[in-house]
C-alpha cells in the first residue's frame, strides 16, 4: 500500500529548470531567479508577488531542493539560493554569505488515526535507526511503523539528522521522498506511516487531508515553543548569495526582511527574523 502511494506522488513530481541569473525579460524589465528549499517556497513566492509589483522585477522561484539551490546560486545559474539549513562542510569553502530570513520548527508527523501522541528524542531516533519497529514499542497500535525520510538533497533531512540522529546512520529501508507535500500527502493516507517536515506545512490551506503532529519531549511544535527555544526540533531558514548581489536581487531580500512580510511568514508558519530578535 505505501509503495503504491509513494509511486503515485512521485509520478505528480515535475522537473524544473532553472534559467540563468539576473537576465532582461523581452520586454526590457530585470528578472533574478531564487531556486532551493520547498520549505521556504511559500516565502520566496509570497514576496516574488509584492516585489514584482513594488519593483517591476521579474523572480523565478522554484523548490529544487536547499542543496540544489547552493549549486546553483555557486555556479552562477541563480542569484539567491533558498536552504532549510546551514551549509556543511564542503559547501563552506564556496565563498557564500548567509542571509537568515525566518525559524521553524520541524514537526514529526503521523496519521491522525495514530493514538501515539508524544515521542522522546531517543526513542524518534530509534524509530529512524530501524531500531524500533512497531509502534506498540512507544505506547501505540499493533502496527508496523512505515518510516518516511526525505532524500539527501534536502534540507530539512539535513537539519534532522544534525538535531535527532547524531552518529547514527537513517535506516536505509525507510521510504525516502524528494518533497514536503509529498512526504505529508503519504503520512495522511498511512495509518502506519511517520515523516517530518516544516511546521508551516501541517495546516496546508492546499491540501485535502489531514496530517496529526507529534510532541517532542512533551513540547509541542508552535510558533510560540519554537520562539522560546523549548521545542527540540528547530532550525533557521536562509538565503545565500555569492558576493555582491545585483540592486534588483539586494532589493528582493530587503523584502523579504522588512516588515511588510511578517504578517505572511507567519501565515506560512514560520518565524520572522525581527519577531525572535525582539523576544516577543
């Protein structure tokens, strides 16, 4: 059942293709391209309309993943590179800035028929190791827990694995999805299934089902335990440039950074920047 469910999401998935950075559109008007994380797409897509408007620049954006987005903002294919973590080792030594642009907490998910409600640090980890296998083992049903990762491309996987896993290795049998949506859409239709993806997208005013998150360490994942650092699972969303951004692709990130936009991240789930800065 979950491989028919995850054959039939993967089958939606489109390929996208960047084109180049910082060209003129036909008719004379400057255009950037944002390409990387899909959590932070709803932002980058929100602010391209009010920039586009306000400016009358021209923003590709697409959700290729946080570390495609890197490649390209390095090699030159895209202006500004969207990521749901930081940069790793190899990656430090492209010579990009990093730009933070919101928080978020990464929710565990389960079907909503699922009775499990809380699950501890160790015990999510063991469940990601293949070390725990049904979820009576954690107080739930007589049932085979099907494990939903994200591929290595992700940004969201990567932040996962520095702040749940450690040392220890994901359990390579797991399901492994290239998309939040996707990642969410299979855990609504698998009683037996966990993933993990973006606070912003439990509650999707897109989707068609329902998805139950769980608390960590009895925290549940909010705006407000996120922001007080009492939620376990947490990261920052970024852009990246590399060296002196254009006029036209500066003016797009002081959008998104200005107040004019808090009202929408938090719509989108998320965190601004001035709103963690302010200790409110």
């Amino acid at each position: 059942m979950l491989k028919r469910l995850i054959s039939g999401v993967a089958s939606g998935v489109l390929a996208v293709s960047l084109c180049a950075c910082s060209s003129s559109t036909s008719a004379g008007s400057t255009s950037i391209t944002v390409a990387g994380s899909t959590t932070c797409l709803p932002i980058a897509e929100i602010a391209s309309e009010g920039y586009q408007t306000s400016s009358g620049t021209s923003v590709l954006v697409s959700g290729l993943g946080s570390s495609a987005g890197i490649e390209a903002v390095s090699n030159g294919t895209a202006d500004i590179a969207t990521s749901s973590r930081d940069l790793n080792g190899d990656e430090k030594d492209l010579g990009l800035t990093p730009i933070v642009i919101a928080h978020d907490g990464i929710a565990v998910i389960v079907n909503e028929d699922n009775p499990v409600d809380n699950l501890s640090v160790d015990q999510l980890r063991d469940i990601y190791a293949g070390k725990i296998t049904n979820w009576r083992e954690v107080g739930g049903d007589d049932l085979p827990i099907q494990i939903i990762n994200r591929d290595e491309a992700s940004g969201t996987r990567e932040a996962f694995r520095t702040i749940v896993m450690g040392k220890t290795p994901f359990d390579r049998s797991a399901a492994v999805l290239s998309g939040t949506g996707q990642v969410r859409d299979v855990v609504s239709r698998s009683r037996g299934a966990i993933g993990y993806i973006s606070l912003g997208f439990v509650k999707s005013k897109y989707a068609t089902t329902q998805v139950k998150p769980l608390s960590v360490e009895h925290v549940e994942p909010s705006e407000k335990t996120v922001s007080s650092g009492g939620y376990p699972i947490s990261r920052d969303l970024y852009f990246f440039v590399k060296g002196k951004p254009s006029d036209a692709a500066q003016g797009y990130i002081d959008y998104v950074l200005s107040e004019k936009m808090d009202r929408q991240i938090r719509e989108a789930g998320f965190i601004p920047v001035d709103h963690t800065k302010e200790g409110e």
